[in-house]
C-alpha cells in the first residue's frame, strides 16, 4: 500500500520576479525572470518555511522543471524536489535565471564588487569547456581579459538574480503564506556554486543554503565563514551519494543532502544544525591556506540520479 504524502501540492507557473539583461546579436535586451512555486495544501494556518532552488547546468544550460544528462547520468530535475519539499510542508520556489548563451550583463544588485573574484572562473572551465562544445558554442580562454568578463558576469548575474527572486518572495510573503525570516536556499552544481554566492557573499540574510556539487566561484566567500559566526548554516554531501528516500507521490529518489534538510525536525528548520552541515564550513576554513584544495569538493559529474519506475 502506497503512503499518501503529508500534503497535496499546489503549482503556480511563470511568476515573474524580476528582469535581466542579456546580449541578443551583439545588442542589450531584458528578458523576464520567472519562476515556479510549489505550495503545500493545507499546511495550516502558520507561515511556511521556504526552499528556494537554483538548478545546474554550468551555467550554460538547465532548467527549473526538467532534468538533463551529464556524462550518461540523469539529473533530478528541481520541479521533483521541488515537489517533494511541498509534500512535506515546504514552500518550494524554483527559479529561471540568465545563463551563458545569453551573455548575461552583471549590474553588482546584491554583492559588494570587492567581494568579487573573477579569476575563480578557472575552477569550472574543464566542464564548460565541455558543455559549449556540446552546445555549439565556441570555446573560451579565461586568460582573455573578454572571456573571463564574459564567464565572471554569467555566474555573478546568477547571484544577482537568485538574490532577487528572494527580495521577490520577501516582497509577496503574505500572498504566499510564508516565513521571510525562514528561507534556505539550495541547488546542485551552478546552482549550488549560486546558492553558497548568495548566502555567504550577500546580504540576503537567509537562514541556510544546501549544496550539492559545489565551489567557491565568483565571490570571496573566506572572509565571511568563521568559527562562532551568525552566518547562514551550511548544508554540505558528497554528490555521488545516493540515498532510498522517496516521496510517494513522486517516485524521486533523492540525495542525502535534501533528505538531511527534509527529514530532521521538518518543517521548521531546526534541523538546520546537525552534524551534517559541518562539511562545507570545515573545508572552507581549511581552505584559507590553499583555495584551489576546496576545488575538489566540486564533482560536477555527480549528479542526483532519477529512479526508474
């Protein structure tokens, strides 16, 4: 017999929360940023907590309702855990954001441009290397001034709109029924590169950020994680690690990192501090004396995995 979930969910579709410049031909356009929400029904008559989720991609492709395939292995797509994050009490929002081929405009919403660290870029370029090419699209040099403004501008435009889609939720709590003052932000690969951007190179003031696949890239985030420090929790696993949790409506087998956050004291977020959250804080302070040793914390092939069935 089937377990019913906690909550029947309900979708809203292309909810606009902001505009983003981009290049079409050579030429600066705005397009509109949008986004999914996922509402729990009946989940009472307190505000929701808030998961709000940035897909991956190496910031050249993705999408906030689908999955797709990296090296033969198949990406949960968000909208899955997004709706499993709903059946559980959360209100689970899923964003669109600018990415590469659209040669994104960076306009500094959101960030101190002294927290900026362009040269991080080289971190990621073994995978964007890859996906251009899988794309068509032509290679880039980072020892270009030009493509390394290119590529720096498309991960800090990522931030700027993740930024903004959490001003935008903040903005229409009410509307939705949540908590402002209780939002995480998650993601794997960019948008786990854009979650750890945002909570600890920002003054979104989110409560936490949980990160499959994940780097410094982008902004100085070793200044802001310390010992003893307000800063928001930080949820870290491997990304090959797999784990048998499904939701029963869905069918998703989902990874430790979304299982830890779900399944400790869920919904409220106390379960935020668990032993779990020490892995990415450890490594970034160990990291101070050598940066490019947390580069290895970000395996870009280790996608969460959809089950069959």
């Amino acid at each position: 017999m089937t377990e019913e979930p906690l909550h029947r969910v309900e979708v809203t579709r292309d909810i606009v929360y902001a505009e983003g410049r981009i290049r079409v031909d050579g030429q600066e356009a705005v397009r509109d940023l949008w986004m999914d929400a996922y509402l729990p029904k009946g989940a009472g008559e307190d505000p929701l907590p808030v998961v709000i989720y940035t897909h991956g991609g190496a910031f050249h492709h993705g999408s906030p309702r689908t999955g797709y395939r990296v090296d033969g292995a198949l990406s949960t797509s968000p909208e899955h855990y997004c709706r499993l994050f709903a059946e559980l009490g959360y209100a689970c929002f899923a964003i669109n954001y600018r990415l590469g081929p659209e040669e994104p405009i960076a306009s500094g919403i959101g960030y101190d441009e002294q927290r900026v660290e362009r040269d991080t870029i080289a971190l990621m370029m073994d995978r964007v290397s890859i996906i251009r090419q899988n794309l068509g699209m032509r290679p880039l040099d980072v020892s270009d001034p030009k493509d390394e403004l290119l590529l720096s501008d498309t991960v800090l435009s990522a931030t700027e709109d993740l930024w903004r889609a959490i001003d935008f939720v903040r903005s229409n709590a009410i509307d939705f029924g949540v908590d402002p003052d209780r939002i995480v932000l998650g993601g794997f690969s960019a948008g786990a590169v854009t979650s750890l951007n945002v909570a600890h190179g920002t003054d979104a003031g989110v409560a936490g950020a949980f990160m499959l696949s994940t780097a410094p890239i982008g902004l100085n985030i070793f200044e802001t994680v310390r010992e003893g420090s307000s800063a928001p929790r930080l949820l870290f696993s491997r990304a090959n690690t797999i784990c048998p949790v499904r939701s029963p409506a869905s069918k998703v087998c989902c990874s430790t990192t979304m299982t830890s956050v779900l399944t400790t004291n869920s919904p409220g977020f106390r379960g935020l501090d668990i032993s779990i959250r020490q892995g990415l804080r450890r490594s970034v302070l160990m990291a101070r004396s050598n940066r490019l040793k947390i580069a290895s914390w970000h395996l870009w092939t280790g996608q969460p995995v959809t089950a069959d069935g």
